[in-house]
C-alpha cells in the first residue's frame, strides 16, 4: 500500500523505481492515501543525536537555521519516515535521520495535504 522497496531493492517487481503519482496505491483503511513510502519527509528540526532532551510539551520542536560559513554538523536537518528506495521498517514515522540543509536528493520531499471532505478524492 506504499512506495518503498519490500525486499530490499526489488525495484522492477514493486514497479517503483523513483517517486510515483499521487494516487497510485490503494488508499488506507481511512481513505487517505500516500501515508508513508514515495519519500522522506523533509522537517525544519535541526538534527542533533540528543535532540529528544530538548524536546517536551511545551518546546516540540528544535530548529536552527545555520549560516554558509557554519561548520556541516550545523546544517544537519532532520529527515521523517522513508522512501521508494528503502525497506518498510524505514517507513515508519517514527524512523528519525538527517540530511545537511543545503543537500537534495530525489527520496526527501514534503507532503501537501488537500482536504476532500465532503467530496470523493480522484
């Protein structure tokens, strides 16, 4: 029900080899649709291996925009869930890593959400 690689990079079989339409698996058990796999989301938490010692009710996020000059450990975004190229345990929300901030790469994007309520989604 999600883009990502089920057995470690059978790429042609799953018949997602790069980022896929909208739409193109079945929906959830809740009719939303693309939850997890296509790609990794992009946050704008600033990646540190402690970074849940700064987190709480009260301070949910820890951002940090870092200058050009800054050193890379400075520019380490934190990245969500996972993508097309990877197996299902990295799909997982849960699933935290980094990417530098000035980076791309064609498994980080984000999610846009449109509401349908009320409508049928096509």
């Amino acid at each position: 029900m999600a883009n990502f690689k089920p057995l470690r990079g059978n790429y042609v079989e799953d018949g997602g080899i790069a980022t896929m339409k909208v739409g193109s698996y079945d929906p959830n058990e809740y009719g939303i649709y693309d939850m997890a796999g296509n790609v990794a989301e992009w946050t704008e938490t600033a990646y540190d291996e402690a970074g849940y010692n700064y987190f709480g009710d009260l301070n949910p996020t820890f951002t940090y925009n870092a200058r050009a000059d800054e050193p890379p450990v400075m520019k380490r975004k934190v990245v969500r869930g996972g993508s097309w190229k990877d197996i299902a345990s990295f799909i997982q929300v849960s699933t935290r890593n980094y990417e530098y901030q000035d980076t791309t790469k064609s498994y980080i994007g984000f999610r846009s959400v449109r509401s349908t309520f009320g409508q049928e989604f096509k």
